[in-house]
C-alpha cells in the first residue's frame, strides 16, 4: 500500500495522472531539512481529515530522499522506490 501510495503522489506532482495538485498538497515552506518537495501536512480533529489520501502520505514521502523524487520518468522512479524500500524495509 505504501509503495501504491508514493507512485500515485509521483504521477499526481509530475501531471502524469490530470488531477488538480493545487487540491491535493500544499508545498512545507520551509525545506531546511531533507529535500526541496516537502509535502506540508495538515493537522485536523476529525479522521476523516486525519486519513484522507493527501495528508496520509506526506511522512512516507517527506522520508524518502530526493533523488528517488527528482526521477526521471516513472519507471525510473519505481525502480529506485523499489530498491530504497527494499533496503530499509526488505525482509528481515
């Protein structure tokens, strides 16, 4: 699910899914740690707000270093995705 989750935030921020990224995520305005497509979350009381897409994904992707973020096309994105999650997360 996770691994879903960061292809559809790559395809949404590069126009490669036509979805409105204005109406999706907020840019963190201050990128002074990690890299430069920060993903600002939200804070909400209710949980409909709490696990709606756009705010679920923001520390997966604020986690991951930017030059998985800064690929290419998409298959160069899940090939780096894929091995970064391989190496943190892989079997034990």
């Amino acid at each position: 699910m996770i691994r879903a989750d960061l292809i559809q935030v790559f395809k949404i921020l590069n126009n490669i899914d036509h979805v409105n990224k204005d109406k999706f995520f907020t840019f963190a305005l201050d990128s002074r740690r990690g890299h430069s497509l920060k993903l600002y979350k939200s804070r909400f009381n209710l949980d409909v707000g709490k696990f709606a897409f756009s705010n679920r994904v923001c520390d997966n992707w604020n986690c991951l270093p930017e030059h998985i973020l800064t690929a290419k096309s998409l298959s160069i994105f899940k090939n780096k995705l894929d091995r970064h999650l391989w190496e943190n997360w892989g079997p034990n």
